[in-house]
C-alpha cells in the first residue's frame, strides 16, 4: 500500500504520514488505532515492530474489537465449546 492509499483509507494527508514516519510528527490514538487497522496489523505491531505471536489470534483479535460486547462474548463461548470438542476428539494424526 502506498503512501498516499493509507493517506486516503486515514482521511490524511500524504505528507502528514511522511512526518509521522520520520518520526516529525505524533498521530492522535484514533489514527494510531485506525492505521492498525488498515494496515490489518496489531498494535504492538505498529508501535513496537513486534510481530504477532500466533497470526490466527491476531486476526481473530482484529475481528472481535470490531463487534460489540455482546457478540464478543458469544463468539467468546463458541470458540471454547469448539476446542473443547476438539479436544475430547484426541490428538491429531
């Protein structure tokens, strides 16, 4: 993605994300939170240059901050009664 892709998908300008790139400028946390997003990276990621642990529960993690509580949680139960299946399936072969 080009500079000015992600200037457009953050609603900036393209100069304003070479600043904060160059370290000359701070972006406000909802761009910071925005750009992970966009970019589809976690934030630790885009703060620290740490990769992700596990990619699947990052994504996951993705998924569930964009939905509400509600369905956090139900998704929440749902996963653990899927492992829990899994489990009592045995080990894989």
């Amino acid at each position: 993605m080009s500079r000015e892709q992600l200037a457009e998908q953050l609603g900036i300008t393209a100069q304003y994300v070479s600043d904060i790139e160059q370290g000359k400028k701070c972006m406000s946390m909802s761009i910071f939170v925005e750009m992970s997003q966009v970019l589809g990276v976690g934030l630790d990621f885009l703060a620290h240059g740490t990769p992700p642990e596990d990619p699947a529960v990052d994504r996951l993690e993705r998924h569930l901050r964009q939905t509400s509580p509600l369905d956090r949680e139900l998704a929440a139960h749902m996963l653990l009664l899927a492992l829990e299946a899994a489990e009592a399936m045995g080990p894989e072969e």
